[in-house]
C-alpha cells in the first residue's frame, strides 16, 4: 500500500496516520501536513515549511487571508494562480508573482505550480459552481476528466491535487497557516442564544450531518423543530435566503462538514457575505463546527454579527 502513494518529490517524506487526526492540519517547528484521503487508511505527507508556496486563488477574501498568513509563518515567496471572473484582481497585491488563466486550463495551472520553483501548494477560496460545469477544458483537464467516473467538485479537485503532486507540488490542507481563524466552541460572536434556539443547533446539527453524508450539501435552515431548506447545487447563500424566506424570523442556520471532508480544498468558510446573506434573510444563528470552519474578515464579522442581532456559534466537533 505505501508504495503505491509514493511520492517522487525527495524533499517530503511519506508517513501514513489515523483517519481521525487526517483532517487537522499540524505546524510543527516549519513542518506542514499535507493529505489525502482515502476509504480505510491516509496516506500524508510531512512537508518541510516553503520557501515558495503556489496558491491557487478561488473567489472573495480567503486568498488574500491565505497569502497574508503564509508571510507570517515564514514563507518567502508567495506565486498565485487566478481565475478569470473568479479570482478578485486586488490578490496581486498580496503575492510575488500571478498567472492569469481560465477556469478548465488544467495544463496551464500545472505548468505553472513547477516553473514557480515551490514545494507545496494550497488551494483557498471557492470556484463557482456554475463555473465547474462551464468548464472550457484544455487537453490535459479532458484526458483528466475522462478517467473520472463521476464528475462533482469533490472528484475533480481530487484528481488536480493528484496531478499537483505528480509535479512536486503536493497540496497542503487549506487551514494551513490560518490555523487562529478557525471558530471555537461555543459563542463566537453576536448575543448569547436562548435555550429554543439552542435545541434547533443541536436538532439541525444532526440533520445537516446525515445530509452532508449523503453528499447532498452542508447546511440546513431550521426554526422550531422544523427543517425549512437543506443545501443542494445552489449553494449556501442561496439555502439561507429560502428559509429565511419560508422561517420570517429566529431560523437557525447549521453548517457542517462532510464526514471525510478533504480539507486540502473542501472547507467550511463563514464571511461577511454569509452575514450579510443572513441578516436580509431574517435568520437568529449562524452554528458552524469548531476547528473545522473557517472565518474570514473576524472583526468584521463580529461587528456584523452585533449589528444584526445575529448568533455565531460554535458546536463541538
């Protein structure tokens, strides 16, 4: 089994860990863990601290958050790949150098991941879905897509992580250097919650597991017992506008993680955009799980939260 992982990059060493520490990443005296999943056992990869990290940059804030924290961990260089009608322009700020290119150029991102000299990379910020099935595919992302049974985002940034570490440029988990912007347990921000909303956390938590299992979406609406809208294609903030809609009023809303979630591309993300989605559609709580969620613009997401009257919670995961 070991033998069939192994990587040909000689500056990361194959080790192999417990599938329930396989979501967290691990900073260790420069060290990173970067991983990927698999159904009985992990295959990881200790890589050495970057000198050069390739960020592959999706849409809003969370790629400016990601080069902003890999400079304060030591990293010196930071080489983006950016989106067209993704990637916000103003990350070229925040890096050394950026490849413009279209979502579907899968040889081109490659291309680029080797020449820019690093060892690791990281993808932060989500793809459109729409984007991912408006794919305009070079010959490298057809011949990767034709070896695919099923065509979701979870198979297809699989397979671009496999075709990064074929180059030597192995993907980090993407908390990677935001390990202190991940929600902690309890009241992150906004007014304590009463005891009736609390009893929805818990009841949705529960719902938004088994949905997210099934690979259906990850959050729930929910009001008095009730499940108002679960997540599907359309997304987070369009789940949160129909049972604000279907609730008027104190819905709760639960955001998960998938059980095996691949975190090197696949993380929970709570913004300002969230906030903003919430406070228009009525809703009392925004629940997300602890140290596996991830928080963008903090303050200005407790202002927000304050603003608006809204919870953010954290539940024990």
């Amino acid at each position: 089994m070991p033998g069939k992982n192994r990587t040909r990059n000689p500056r990361i060493k194959e080790v192999f860990i417990k599938e329930k520490d396989a979501l967290h990443s691990e900073e260790r005296e420069g060290v990173f863990l970067a991983v990927s999943l698999a159904p009985l056992q992990v295959a990881s990869v200790i890589v050495q601290k970057p000198e050069t990290l390739f960020l592959i940059a999706g849409n809003g804030s969370y790629p400016r958050l990601a080069a902003k924290g890999a400079r304060e961990a030591g990293v010196s260089t930071v080489v983006a790949a950016a989106f067209e009608g993704e990637t916000d322009p103003a990350l070229a700020g925040f890096v050394d150098e950026i490849h413009w290119m279209r979502v579907g150029q899968l040889g081109r991102l490659v291309e680029a991941a080797k020449k820019s000299g690093a060892t690791a990379s990281m993808m932060a910020g989500q793809i459109a879905p729409g984007n991912l099935f408006d794919l305009r595919p070079d010959f490298h992302a057809l011949l990767l897509l034709a070896k695919l049974r099923e065509r979701n985002a979870e198979t297809l940034f699989g397979a671009i992580a496999g075709e990064l570490e074929k180059a030597g440029v192995p993907l980090l988990l993407a908390t990677t250097f935001l390990e202190k912007h991940l929600a902690g347990e309890g009241l992150v921000a906004g007014p304590k919650p009463k005891s009736r909303l609390l009893e929805d956390i818990t009841f949705g938590h529960g719902i938004a597991k088994e949905v997210s299992r099934l690979d259906i979406g990850q959050t729930v609406v929910i009001k008095k017992g009730t499940v108002l809208a679960v997540e599907g294609f359309d997304g987070t903030d369009s789940t949160i506008r129909r049972g604000g809609e279907l609730g008027k009023g104190e819905s709760v809303v639960v955001k998960v993680s998938k059980p095996h979630q691949d975190m090197r591309f696949d993380v929970p993300v709570v913004g300002p955009r969230t906030l903003e989605t919430a406070a228009a559609a009525g809703i009392s709580v925004i629940a997300m799980e602890a140290g596996r969620t991830l928080l963008l613009e903090v303050d200005h997401l407790r202002e927000l939260a304050t603003q608006n009257n809204i919870t953010l919670w954290g539940i024990p995961s």
